[in-house]
C-alpha cells in the first residue's frame, strides 16, 4: 500500500502541471488573439479618421490635408506609420467650424483614434510579455502567432470645434 500513495502523488501533480500548461496555453492564445484584434480596430479607425479629414479637406479646399489624407489612406503597411503622423502634423494645424458635421466626425474619429492605440499598445505589451515567459519559450505556445508590433503615431489631440461668439441683441442689454 505505501507504494501506491506515489503513484497518487505523481498522478496528481502531473494533472496538476498539465492543468498549468493548458491555461497557460490559452492565456497566450487569448491574449494574441485579443491584440490581432486590436491591430485591426486601430486600423479601421485610422482609417475612418483619414477618410473624415479628406472630406474637411474638400470642403476647405486643403491640398496639404488632402493628400497627407490619401496619402494616409493607400500607405503600405510598412509606410503606414509615417503617413498616420504626416496626417496628424497637418490636422493639428487646422482650425474646425463646430457648425461643421464633418468637423464634428473628425474630431470624433480622432478621439476614436487615441483610445484604439491605447488599447492596441495595452494588448501588444501584454502579449510580448506573455511570450517572455519561460514555459512559453521553452514549449514553444507562442510560435503559432506572429509576433505583435506596436504602432509608433504621434498622439492625434484634435482641438474642440470653435464655435462663434453668441450675438447678444441689443434690447437684452
């Protein structure tokens, strides 16, 4: 009988090891999954906003912003990151109607824009982190995804709409 107590004991912690290694797989994979995710929400916002700004340049009749909008809208992916800043350089320089619904979306969509990259570099830091782990590298769970990147922009603050002053009408004062 006392020989069979170790083979309860190794039977438990092998259960209890390979219990370790499948959450631990799944947490790579969810994790991985959760920042293609996040890659891909960043890049329908990006360009989301590159398609607003184009419109506000129309309107305006902004050849700068127009074409730093095209040029944001068919970059390669790896042209992308420079073409999203030359955007953002050329959108802080504009000065937006709140009157204005295309103004208005803009500034929505570069706010959009902000949360997304900051969701994105949460989920990339988290899944780097979850490859640095020693039982991943050594098993080798994260070889089936593709190493997440971050993505470099410069932070896209958009002004608020100004608004023109309220005209008082003169028996008011």
């Amino acid at each position: 009988m006392p020989g069979m107590w170790w083979v309860v004991g190794v039977v438990a912690a092998v259960a209890l090891l390979s219990a370790y290694l499948f959450w631990t797989a799944h947490r790579v994979e969810r994790v991985h999954v959760r920042a293609q995710s996040a890659e891909r929400a960043l890049d329908a916002h990006l360009m989301r906003r590159a398609a607003a700004a184009a419109v506000v340049a129309e309107q305006r009749d902004d050849d700068e912003l127009y074409s730093a909008a095209r040029a944001a809208l068919d970059a390669a992916p790896d042209e992308r990151e420079s073409a999203e800043n030359d955007l953002t350089r050329q959108l802080q320089t504009v000065t937006l109607d709140a009157a204005d619904a295309a103004a208005r979306t803009l500034v929505a969509t570069s706010r959009r824009v902000v949360l997304a990259r900051q969701v994105h570099t949460d989920l990339v830091r988290d899944a780097l982190t979850s490859r640095r782990r020693v039982v991943v590298r050594v098993s080798g769970m994260a070889r089936r995804y593709p190493r997440p990147q971050y993505f470099d922009i410069v932070e896209p603050v958009m002004p608020e709409p100004q608004t023109a002053p309220a005209v008082v009408p003169a028996e008011a004062i």
